[in-house]
C-alpha cells in the first residue's frame, strides 16, 4: 500500500451554462502520487454566477 505524497501537476477550467442567466463556473486540479504515480482529480472551486455579474476572480 503506498503512502501517497501528492504534487500538484495542473488546473482545468470548465464552464455550464445551468439556467437561462445563471452559469456555473468550476476549477479541477489534478495532482500525482511521486510514489505510485497515481493521479487524482479535486473539484476545488464551484461558483453559480448570473450573467451581468461576470466571472469569478479565480477563473483563468
């Protein structure tokens, strides 16, 4: 069974449009064990906006 030690490796951005003025915007990083190599997916930011109020300050 391996200890893991997770390095960050990168940031996805995805964006939903959920209702007609809402739209849902959502930061995936993706990290790797060193050990195993096994990597892993983490939802770290979800934010729901309206569409007059613009992107959240973490979108890329």
């Amino acid at each position: 069974m391996c200890e893991h030690k997770w390095i960050y490796q990168m940031s996805n951005y995805k964006c939903e449009k959920v209702g007609y003025y809402t739209t849902e915007y959502y930061r995936i990083d993706t990290y790797y064990c060193e050990k195993c190599c096994e990597i892993k997916e983490k939802v770290n930011q979800c934010e729901s906006r309206n569409i007059r109020d613009g992107k959240p300050y973490w979108w890329k």
